[in-house]
C-alpha cells in the first residue's frame, strides 16, 4: 500500500506514515469498539441458542447459547465481527458477564414454563483467567438460584498455555458444585494434550472443521474417529459440532459420538422458538 500521507505527532514530534488501509481498518476498528461500548451500556447483547442432542434418542440434551449484538438497525451482529476485538480490548469481561446474566434469566424463565434446559455457555480465555470471573460466576449463580447441575463451561484449548495450577483450581471449584467443563473447537488449538491428564474436564466438543470431513462421497473419518475413541479411553463425553447432514448425523454416532449439534438439526434460534419447539 503506498504511504500516501505523513503526519507530524504533536506530542511526540515524531513523524508518522498512514496508509489508506491503515487508516480503514482503524476507523472500522474504532467503529466497531463504540459499538461494542454502545452494545455494553445499552444492554443490546441478545443470546441465541442451539440444541444440542442426545444421538441416541433426538432428545435434546442442552441448548449452546451463542452471542449476537444488536446494532442500531436491529441487524444481529455474529461473534466473528467482535469476539477478537473485544478480548483485545478486555470489553469481553463486562460483555461476558452480560451474556452470563440474560442466559441465566432465561434459563429460569425456561424452569417457570416448565422447562428444564442445560446450557452451554462459551468463556473467553481472557474472561476465565480474569481473577473477576470465579467470584461473578458463583455469585450470580447463587443470586438466580440457579441449579449448577444445569450448566457447561465451553473453554477452548488456547486457556490450557497458561497456569495450569490456577486454571485447575478455578474448575475444580466450579466441578464440585456440579457445572460441567467442556473443551471447545477441540483439536483445532494446537495445545499440548497432557492438559486432559492434569485438568478436570467432562467433555470435548469435536470442531466442525472435522465433521466437515464426514462427506457423503469421500468421507475422512480418521479424525473425528480419533478424538471419538480418545474421549472413550479418557472416560469424557463428545459432542460434534456442525452436524449438517443425516450421514454425517449416522456415522457420528456409529463412530461413538453421543451428542450431536448442528444446522442438520436446528440452527442457533430464539429463546422463544426454544419453547415453542419443546414445550409440548
Ligand atoms: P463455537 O462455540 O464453536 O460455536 C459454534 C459455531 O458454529 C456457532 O457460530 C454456530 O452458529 C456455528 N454452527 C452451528 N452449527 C453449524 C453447522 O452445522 N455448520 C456450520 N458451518 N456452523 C455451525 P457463531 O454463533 O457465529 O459463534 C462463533 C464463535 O463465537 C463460537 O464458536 C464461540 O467461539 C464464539 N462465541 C459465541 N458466543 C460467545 C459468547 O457468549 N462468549 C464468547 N466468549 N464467545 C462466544
Ligand atoms: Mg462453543
Ligand atoms: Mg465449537
Ligand atoms: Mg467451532
């Protein structure tokens, strides 16, 4: 790209080059940031949840809850437009802690309709290792009366680079009241396995880049297989993500896979088409 502008900085007297894109991709980022604050202070964080089922009996087992924002269109923003850029700025511990609350009202709401749903929530590495994370977590679990029994920690791979000891001790104390620790996009995070030994985890959620390989044509089964039969030896359960097809649905739990989650059964959807759907 060429530098197509110098600016003096005024406060350091030091010269400075923009580029054009440069310049886009900071007026976007600084866009997105406000909007991230704006999303914060407005609380325009709306969750949506996908089943996640029993591959046996097509039992729902629990819902994913999956964060969108709302801009000012009413447009829902996915996380792949702000996840990055809100750990990088930390606004994932106050929009985390946001997520935590409107999953746990609705989960009650849920209870008083008569329904009684797991969830999964997705934790950012930077919002677990946030010394802030345990103490919240435990304390709005016990403000909303909400059963432990009935929650799952998806955490990813990239949590396990860093201390083990603490990370160890923060689920433990999390396992002991029943919630249940999951390991993300398993397989897709480069990490070193011996975690599985040293941490208490219950289940790996097998990345949909692997079930993608479940095609119908050429399938390439070894993968999934693998991670399938080390859950097994390791005495975890495994969800597969990104279900899209009944051949992909069969062969997962042929190869051993007890829970299923993807579009070939439901998109992520409303809180409301949730009870609608299973509300009988
Ligand atoms: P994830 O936790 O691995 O969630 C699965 C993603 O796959 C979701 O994307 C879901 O909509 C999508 N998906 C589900 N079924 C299928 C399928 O059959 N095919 C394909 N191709 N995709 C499918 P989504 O909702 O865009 O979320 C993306 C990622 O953003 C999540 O990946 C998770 O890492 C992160 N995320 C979502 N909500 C939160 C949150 O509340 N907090 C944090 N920290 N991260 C979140
Ligand atoms: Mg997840
Ligand atoms: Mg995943
Ligand atoms: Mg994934």
């Amino acid at each position: 790209a060429a530098l197509h502008r110098a600016k003096k900085d005024a406060s350091h007297g030091r010269l400075c080059f923009y580029s054009q894109e440069m310049e886009s991709v900071y007026t976007s980022r600084r866009k997105r940031y406000i909007q991230l604050k704006n999303a914060i202070a407005k609380h325009l964080v709306v969750p949506l949840y996908q089943p996640i089922i029993c591959a046996k009996t097509g039992h729902l087992q629990a819902v994913e809850a999956l964060m969108r924002i709302k801009d000012e269109n009413g447009n829902m923003i996915p996380p792949s437009e702000f996840i990055t850029l809100a750990e990088e700025t930390e606004l994932i511990i106050p929009l985390g802690e946001l997520m935590i609350n409107l999953v746990f009202d609705q989960q009650i709401r849920w209870l008083n309709q008569g329904l009684h749903i797991r969830v999964c929530i997705n934790i950012s590495p930077i919002q677990f290792l946030d010394p802030s994370f345990l103490p919240f977590i435990l304390s709005v679990m016990d403000q909303k009366a909400i059963n432990p029994n009935m929650v799952e920690l998806e955490l990813t791979e990239s949590l396990m680079l860093e201390n083990l000891t603490q990370i160890k001790s923060d689920m433990d104390r999390l396992r002991k009241l029943g919630t249940s620790i999951s390991i993300d996009d398993f397989g897709t995070g480069y990490s070193c396995l011996s975690y599985l030994r040293d941490l208490p985890v219950d289940s790996l959620k097998i990345d949909k880049s692997f079930v993608a390989q479940l095609n119908i044509d050429n399938p390439d089964e070894v993968l999934v297989k693998t991670i399938s039969t080390l859950a097994q030896s390791m005495k975890l359960s495994s969800i597969a993500e990104g279900v899209e097809s009944q051949f992909q649905a069969q062969r997962l739990q042929e190869l051993g896979v007890p829970l299923l989650q993807g579009y070939y059964f439901s998109k992520p959807v409303t809180a409301d088409q949730i009870q609608t759907r299973y509300l009988i």
